[in-house]
C-alpha cells in the first residue's frame, strides 16, 4: 500500500465530504444539524484546515449517508 501523508488525507476527506454533500443537495448547516459539530467545524475540515478525529469522520459519514472508509477512498 502507498504511503499517504496527513494533508493528503485531509485533501481526500474535504474533497469526498464535498462531493457527498453535492449528490444529497444538502448545506454543511444540515451536516451541522445531522453530527451535532458545528457548521465552522465541518468548514474547516473542507477546507482542509482541521484535523478530524476518526469519532468525528464516522458521525460525518452517517450523516452523508455513506462509511468512513468510503470518505477517505482515493476517487
């Protein structure tokens, strides 16, 4: 398996959560009301600027309706 540094996996995460986000037509506000984190919170990470622990990736990904595996998932 190739080695993937932190900001890469930050870059996968923001980029997949985009995504999602687009195919469910929902704002980071519904993401916000669905985890329980806050809509600056679900910004930063983004935007690549946080850094999310695993608890938090899975709260994200039930409330995109997807895995955390599938979040972090090079497209």
């Amino acid at each position: 398996m190739d080695k993937i540094d932190a900001h890469a996996l930050r870059k996968i995460l923001a980029r997949n959560m985009r995504i999602r986000r687009a195919e469910l037509d929902i704002t980071q506000e519904e993401v916000a009301l669905r985890t329980g984190l806050t809509q600056a919170y679900l910004s930063g990470i983004e935007r690549e600027k946080r850094n999310v622990s695993l608890d938090n990736i899975q709260k994200i990904a039930t409330a995109l309706e997807t895995t955390g595996s599938a979040l972090l998932h090079i497209r």
